[in-house]
C-alpha cells in the first residue's frame, strides 16, 4: 500500500512541480513587456478615435457651425487614420517621460490631425478650420500631460540591480519569483 501511495504522491509533485515551472515561464514572459509603452499607445490610439467620433464633431457644434451628426458623418471615415496618429504620438510621449513635452507633441499631433481632418472632411473655412484644430489642439495637450506624467518610466541607477526601471514585474507582487522562488526568473 505505502508503493502506491508514493508513487501517487510523486505524481502530485511531479504536475505541481510543471504547473510551478509554466507559472514561473509565464511571469517572466509578462515581466520582459513594456506595458507603460503599450498602455500610453492604446490610451491614444483610443482618444484619436474619440477626436474624430466626439471632440471635434461637439466642438464644431458647440460653436453653431453645422450640426452634430452631420459633422459625425463627415469624420467618420477618418478613425482609423487618427488612431494611428494618435498611437505614434502616444507612444512618443511616454518615451519623453516629461509632461510638459509631452503636451508639446501630443498637442501638436492633435492640431495637425484635427486641422488636416477637419479640412478635408468637413470644410477649409476658417470658422471650421480654427474649431477643429484648436479643440484637437486642447485636447491633446490635456491628454499628452496625462500621458507623460502618469506613464513615464521610472529613473533606472545602472549601479543598482534592484531599480525600477518601468517593467510590470517591479510591482511588489511579484517579488516571490525575483527573490525567493527556487524557480528564477
């Protein structure tokens, strides 16, 4: 009886023991990505989108230029084209790690995609123009702040291997597989 009992514990340690193994692959593989960089070009990819769905069309109505469906439609087919824009800047941004310049380029991508959108979709009249860029201009600026201050990356010292240097794997949960584990990452 004591033979078949161990044999089946051995078992048991042998699938913890894998299951241990393929935990400790997958967080090492989730600690090598650089989230902050992905987050900040998802977060901007995201508000492109929302400049040419919501800001500029509301701002355009706001003003009293034409109404806001129409201004929607017109905008519609510039999404994808915006988002891809607004990721780079995005991406830019979280790579400064300085709010202030981040609302230099965000600031800036905003006023030439919702200039350059707002033109070619709707119209080049002046009204149209300096309401559509200066909201995408606004909007930018607030959202390149938001993005350089709260997605920077943390100062690295190269003398000290334990800096946070901006990997999900610094947060303190995950201090059991760094220092402890006898499965090292």
């Amino acid at each position: 009886m004591n033979a078949a009992s161990t044999s089946m514990e051995n078992r048991q340690n042998m699938i913890l023991k894998t299951f241990r193994t393929f935990n400790a692959g997958v967080v090492k593989f989730v600690m090598c990505i650089r989230f902050r960089a992905v987050g900040a070009t998802m977060l901007a990819s995201f508000a492109g989108l929302s400049l040419t769905t919501n800001i500029i069309p509301s701002a355009i109505s706001m003003m009293g230029l034409m109404d806001s469906f129409s201004a929607r439609w017109e905008m519609g087919g510039f999404a994808a084209y915006s988002m891809m824009a607004w990721a780079v800047g995005g991406w830019a941004v979280q790579k400064t790690g300085d709010k202030r310049m981040g609302a230099i380029v965000l600031g800036a991508v905003g006023l030439i995609t919702g200039l350059l959108f707002t033109g070619v979709g709707i119209g080049t009249q002046m009204d149209l123009l300096l309401t559509g860029g200066g909201a995408a201009l606004l909007y930018g600026a607030i959202g390149g702040m938001i993005i350089g201050d709260a997605l920077r990356d943390p100062l690295a010292d190269p003398n000290d291997p334990y800096a946070k240097i901006g990997r999900i794997g610094d947060l303190g949960m995950f201090d059991y597989f760094r220092k402890e584990s006898k499965y090292k990452i």
